[in-house]
C-alpha cells in the first residue's frame, strides 16, 4: 500500500554535505514522519562533469552517521537515462521540444533581459526552426507567456511568467547530458513523490518543474521551500562559497543548530 505523503532528499555529489545541506534533509525527513509518510533518498548524478568521485558514498556514510534513515533503496539518476530520453522524445512528438543551435556567446549577445535566476532569458531564436546550416546543440521546453502559480507552503504564492522570465528552457544539454529540471521531474513522479521540502535556492526552478509536469502529465507535488542558511558574508552555503563539510564526530552539535535553524525559519509548521 502506497504511502499517502512521500517526500524525499536528493543531494548532488559533488562533494561532501554542509550544514545548509543537513537543513533540507532534516527539513525534509521529519516533514514526512510527522506525517506518517516515506523519506526516499535519491543522488542526483545526472551532471557528471560535476560529480566528485567517492563522493556520493561519503554522502551516505555521513546520513547514516548523523543517525537518518530512508525508506527503500537509494535512486541514482546516472542509471534513470532512458527514462528520461523516454520523457525527452514524448515532449518531441508532442512538438513542446525543440533543438537549439544557438552556443552560449550567441544567446548573450541577442537576449534582451536577465533570467530570474540570474542567467540570461533566451530570445527564443531556434523556436521556429533551425537556422539554415546549423545543426542542434541542446533540445528546449517550448513555453508560453501564461501565469504559472502555486501555493507554497513556506512561501505562499509563488508567480512566474516563464517565457518573460526564463525563456525557453533546455532539456538535454548542448554536452549530450539531461538538465536538471528534466531529470528531478522524471524522478520525482517515478518515486511518487507528493511533497518536496528543500531550500529557497530552488524555488525560482519550481515553475519550470511545474510546466514540465503539466506537459507531461504528471501530478504536481506540494512544495515547501525553507530559507537558507548563510556565512557571516551573507552568502548562501554551499559549495561555491566553501562551506565547512558536516562532522561526524560533532553530530549531535551540528543537528541541535539545524533543528534550532528549522524552529526559528519555520514557527508556524
């Protein structure tokens, strides 16, 4: 019998996990035992010019030490790419796919506006075909300019205009890898995941999720985003910033902070 509320924690291992990364699964897990639900744990490697290797078995030695349990076997994505090529060429056949020939120095010289995420909004310059000679380097998601809302519930409503605001967005990368947005898609309506709790950071990837859920007719996941934890410069933590790799033999230290950190950002839940 499937479980009623199914939330999950999907590092990437691309280096050890930090205290902003014990905030999601912490987060996340005792939002699905408090519900009586399942925590799933999938790695997502899908970028493998980015992994490090050993670096998704220090991950889960690191879990399991800081005392985390999950439910069923860990989902790697290096071995989902047929499913996601599945979902790649039904998006194709439905003609919400299109190639791109355009190389990162053509998109920053004609687009017109920053992204949300603070990328550049492609101008859509392949979106009615091909320029003559040119072959595809990346497959994008054709949007449109309608309103994609949703309730979070950390976040209340949340509003996206994604043509304006992103653009076309790529699917499988120029370097023949899934982006993101396709594969954490994929893999959360696989697992059945009906709720997702992880960091702000991710909220501005939420309607891009959505718009690849409606178009491939999957059910959309209750979101919940919680703030981040920053260094004393006011940066987010993270790799890019060097934050301090969680240790073991200051578990119980470390999860007291992050509890505190969760009680302080989110005293309504």
């Amino acid at each position: 019998m499937p479980f009623p509320y199914c939330g999950r924690f999907a590092p990437s291992p691309t280096g050890p996990l930090h205290f902003g990364s014990l905030i999601a699964a912490l987060g996340s897990c005792l939002d699905a035992r408090q519900q009586g639900g399942a925590w799933l744990l999938r790695m997502e490697d899908v970028d493998t010019s980015r992994n490090v290797p050993g670096a998704a078995d220090d991950i889960l030695r690191t879990l399991a030490a800081f005392g985390f349990e999950w439910d069923g076997p860990v989902l790697y994505q290096s071995q989902r790419l047929a499913a996601y090529g599945a979902a790649l060429e039904q998006l194709k056949q439905a003609g919400l796919a299109y190639g791109c020939a355009c190389s990162r120095k053509e998109i920053a010289d004609s687009a017109t506006h920053a992204a949300i995420d603070g990328g550049l909004a492609y101008p859509g310059t392949c979106r009615k075909g091909l320029p003559d000679g040119r072959a595809a380097r990346a497959w994008r998601l054709r949007v449109d300019n309608g309103e994609i809302a949703f309730i979070d519930r950390l976040q209340g409503r949340v509003v996206q205009h994604l043509e304006d605001d992103v653009g076309d967005f790529v699917l499988r990368r120029a370097d023949g890898l899934f982006a993101y947005q396709l594969a954490v898609v994929v893999d959360d309506a696989w697992q059945g995941i009906t709720d997702v709790v992880r960091g702000a950071d991710l909220l501005a990837s939420t309607p891009r999720q959505i718009a690849l859920q409606r178009s491939l007719g999957y059910s959309e996941p209750v979101y919940a985003h919680l703030p981040v934890a920053a260094n004393p410069a006011g940066e987010k933590l993270s790799k890019q910033t060097l934050a301090q790799a969680l240790r073991v033999d200051q578990a119980s230290a470390e999860l007291v902070a992050a509890l505190r950190f969760l009680g302080q950002a989110v005293p309504g839940e």
